[in-house]
C-alpha cells in the first residue's frame, strides 16, 4: 500500500478537502522531482538498456514453485547462481519498515516483489520515498538485484541498485479504494488500467481473441483486405451514419456503417476469400450492447451457403475459445466460471417463424396460442383484425412480461407480411432465448446453461442483401446467432442477380422517400458490378466488441472499448 494517505480524490462525490489533499500531494512530488534535477539526474530518463520481464523470471524460477504457491529458497538460490537480474517497470504499492522496505513492481507479463534492504541497497535506499527520497508508488524504475524468497516463501528480488525512470506526479488511487465510478474508470482509462488488473485483462485478452480469428481465417486460405471507410452511399447495413465532407472534392461523404458490399466486389473481382476487421460508425443510441464506433469482422467465401457458414461459425468461437484458454489460463477459467452459456455443446438451429411460434405458444394467452397452433398465417391474421384492446387482458394472463405497449406501436408500422413476422419474433421470442434453449448436464450439483441459438430463414422484406430461400421466396437463407440471448453475428447466402438486388435496392429508395430513416441508398456501382457475375457466395458479420464481451463475460460494450465516446467532462 502507498505511504501516501488519501481517498479517491478523483471520484465525481470528492470533497474539497479531498481535492485540496491531492494538490498537496501533487505539489509534494513535483518538489521530489525537482531535488532530482538539483542532483544532475533526470526524473523523466530513458536510459534503460536490456531488461528482462517479471514474466521471464518467473519462469526462470518455476521449477522452484511447490504446490501451495511458495517457493523453495534453496532451489532458487541454486538457480539465482551470481546472475543478476535488471526489471523496468512501475511501482505499484510500497511498505517501509525502517531500514527495510517492500516495492511491489508490475510490468506488461505481471508482478514482483523488491526486498530492498539499507544494507544492500546502500545509498540508493535514500532514493525510496520512506526513506525521503524521490521513488513513489506509481513511478516507473529500473531495479538490479538478485533472486531470493522471503520468510513468507514469496518470491522476490533482492535490489542492489534503483534509480528513477519517470515521475508520476499524480497519486494512484488508494488500494483499499481503487477507482470504482463507472464513468471515471471509462474517461479515465490509463488509469483504471493501472488501478484495476482485471480490467487490462480484458484487453490483453481482446488482442488475443483478434489474432485467433486472423489465425483461423488465414488457415482456411482467406484473404485479409482493405475497403474505404468514408463512403459516398448508405449500404451494407440499415443503420444511420455519420456525415462529413472532403473539402478538396467539395464532397458530401458518409462513415462507413458496414463494408460489406466492397468485399462483395472483391468477389466479383476473383479474390474468392476475403475477409476485413476494421472500423464501423452508426449514428445510433448508446446502450450496454451499442457505441457508435464499433469493430466489425466481415468475412465473404465464395462457392458456399449460410448452411455451411453456421457449421464454420460454430468451429471458429469454439477455437477462438481454446486459443484464448491457452494464451490467458488464469484469466479464462474466471470468465467460463460466469459464464451463463456453454460453446462446448451443439448450436441450436431453428427458423424465424417457428421461434415465434413458440414464444407465442409459452405465453398461455388462449386466444394466441390456438392461432400459433394453426401456423404463422392464422397468428398474423389474428393480430391484423385488431388486438389492442386485448393487450389488457392478454397481459394478464401471459406467463412472460411482454412489452405490450412497443409491440402494439411496432406491429402497426409494419408494411407487409416479413415485417409483422419479425415483430411477433422480436418481442415474442427474442427476449426469451436463453430461457428456452438450454442445456442440463447430467452431472449432479452442476447447473443448467443456455446454448447458442441460430435463427434462420429470415422474411426477405428485412433481409435486402440476402439470397431468396429455395422453395420459399417469401424467406432468405440468412441466419443471426444469439448467445445468452444477445446478437452476435449475422450471415446469409448472398444474393447474387442483379435484377432482384436492384428491385431491393429500389424499395429501400422508396422507404427512404416515405420517411423511413434507417434505409440503403441505391448503388448502380455495385448493380454494375453484379452484372459482371458473382459466383454463389455466402457472408458473415459480427461485432469483435460482443465477442470480447461474451467470452471475458463483460456486462457492456463500454468494458471492453479502450477509450469509449462520453459526453464532454462536466455537461
């Protein structure tokens, strides 16, 4: 723990005295950064050289490590042999104890003990903060020594030498404290990275997550490729985007709200597997589950369906899984602990319409349930005669809290058949997957876990780039996995003729000129470039940010965003 005493000063709910203590504190090493200059050295140095990591050590000594977590002094001291050993890092705590003192200092691969002792440490020990000096908790050092465990069987590093790298002039926050309000930590990121272990985690791990998916699409002879992200359309996706202007081209331009229909042209073009992970931008609401900017993995193969991108998608999370498992053990036996779903058992497939059909058929309302019995027609006919005057008494009877009000407003916007459908399911079902579609292990004392869920064959009227269903061309070959009840990625079979994207791009047009903001621009480029011939394709979309939120089992997207957008400080 830090000699120095304060709250968490930065809190929004800081007193004045609080704050007044942290100017002191401030002013307090801005005066031990001085007396170093007054003594010729620099309290911003970068003279370093070569150092190992505490990972490197800790490694070096890991045969000495008994099952209970010490360590045998006399392996490590055979192993220590006369090798000294040079760490850079920051310290993180400190404890004095007279002519003795403790420094807990972390590095990117983890932490170590400094035993440092006057007597070993000979005028450098003036150097510690306890002992008056210049080194605080939160500078970055450079410390030589030599292996060794303490009585506790920790172990540490017997420091020689120490000398300040850098200064921090602001305190970390207290270690019984921590940095805990939720917006701080978010605004404030280069600190809660510090402050909370766990939290750098998550990012470590999402960094490892974005090299198994390279690694994994690579391996199956995909191409990793580049498209614009300032666009001159709206495509890709139904969402609002971001406007800007090229000054030079004295252009009106758009953010990229997806990149799909530029990997599309990669198609065309003979690049038949290609995949992008880059930045998307949507001009929409903030929630646990949206940010505006966001990471997108987009990936197109040629020559195959939705059928056999779900069989891939189930293959690539589960490896995506066991590379994260091997890169961060520690770490991902704490996130699967939490975790309300399992990966380890087979994806549940299952259409649009009999997904609501069943969500209907749970809710125990009479009159739904026997017009569910008599498939998506009779439901739908049901609903169109006029049903708000029932929501009342179906509300009281339903077994499921069902957002009566929102689907009554949704339902009646809808224009066709394909949307009504989609709003049935929406409020119906959607909510409720992870409740309905679980596993029960048969080991005793082990609990149930919801499984993923793939719901497929979406109506065509709210699927505008996917291929018509064989059969049924009313449905497209699409499908949007759920797990834990939350949309992770969205595929389809691509549609390929011309002819019917053009007639979906006009009807998006046509939505746009009645009102309808959240609509596709009418591309000719991409027409254009479908009339040249794209084999049979299919496509996969998904957010890398749910996915980190999903395998470190985080409970926003803000968690698992660096530096998430907030408003401006103090509005």
């Amino acid at each position: 723990m830090s000699t120095e005493k304060t709250s968490d000063a930065a809190a929004p709910q800081a007193t004045h005295a609080s704050h007044s203590t942290e100017e002191a504190l401030i002013a307090g090493r801005k005066e031990r950064a001085a007396a170093v200059r007054a003594k010729g050295e620099n309290p911003f140095d970068n003279r370093v050289g070569e150092v190992s990591t505490v990972g490197d050590v800790r490694g070096r000594f890991e045969s000495a490590r008994q099952p209970d977590e010490k360590y045998d002094a006399a392996k490590v001291t055979e192993l220590a042999g006369e090798v000294s050993i040079r760490l850079a890092g920051r310290i993180v705590a400190q404890r004095s104890f007279g002519k003795a003192a403790f420094l807990r200092l972390r590095d990117r691969t983890g932490e170590i003990q400094l035993f440092c002792r006057k007597d070993a440490l000979g005028e450098d020990f003036a150097r510690l903060h306890a002992a008056g000096g210049e080194v605080d908790a939160g500078d970055h050092v450079i410390a030589v020594g030599t292996a060794m465990v303490t009585k506790t069987g920790e172990l540490s590093i017997e420091a020689k030498s120490i000398r300040l790298l850098t200064k921090a002039y602001r305190p970390l926050p207290e270690k019984w404290h921590g940095l805990q309000d939720v917006e701080l930590r978010y605004r404030q990121r280069y600190v809660d990275l510090v402050a909370n272990p766990d939290v750098a985690d998550v990012f470590r791990a999402r960094a490892y997550i974005v090299r198994a998916l390279r690694g994994f699409l690579d391996g199956d002879g995909f191409l990793e490729v580049e498209t614009p992200t300032l666009v001159s359309l709206i495509g890709g996706a139904i969402a609002r985007p971001f406007n800007t202007h090229h000054n030079t081209l004295d252009l009106d331009l758009y953010l990229r709200i997806a990149p799909e229909l530029f990997l599309k042209r990669c198609l065309v073009g003979g690049l038949e597997r290609v995949y992008e992970i880059g930045r998307c931008y949507r001009n929409e609401g903030i929630s646990t589950r949206h940010n505006p900017e966001f990471t997108m993995l987009e990936f197109y193969r040629a020559y195959a369906t939705y059928d056999d991108l779900m069989d891939l998608t189930e293959k690539m999370l589960r490896h995506v899984d066991a590379e994260l498992a091997k890169a961060m053990p520690t770490a991902h036996a704490r996130w699967v602990a939490g975790r309300p779903f399992t990966l380890a058992e087979p994806f549940v497939r299952i259409p649009m319409d009999a997904a609501a059909l069943a969500g209907v058929r749970v809710l125990g309302v009479p009159a739904l349930h026997d017009a569910a019995g008599k498939g998506i027609g009779a439901l739908l006919q049901l609903l169109d005669e006029g049903f708000t005057e029932k929501i009342k008494e179906w509300a009281q009877v339903a077994k499921r809290k069902v957002d009566w009000g929102n689907f009554r407003k949704g339902f009646g916007k809808c224009e066709n058949a394909g949307e009504k459908l989609f709003a049935v399911y929406e409020y119906f079902a959607e909510p409720f997957l992870a409740e309905d579609y679980r596993f029960t292990p048969q080991n005793e004392g082990e609990t149930s876990k919801s499984v993923p869920v793939f719901v497929v064959d979406h109506p065509f009227e709210i699927s505008p780039l996917a291929r018509r269903k064989d059969g049924d061309a009313s449905l497209t070959d699409r499908y949007e996995l759920f797990v834990e009840g939350r949309e992770l990625c969205n595929a389809f079979s691509e549609l390929n003729d011309p002819e019917d994207q053009a007639a979906r791009f006009q009807e998006q047009v046509e939505k746009k000129a009645r009102g309808a903001e959240e609509t596709m621009d009418f591309d000719e480029d991409y027409i254009r470039a479908l009339d040249h011939g794209m084999p049979p394709a299919a496509g996969f979309g998904m957010g890398i940010d749910r996915l980190v939120m999903m395998l470190c089992h985080q409970p926003s997207i803000r968690d698992v965003i660096l530096f998430p957008l907030l408003r401006p400080e103090g509005t």
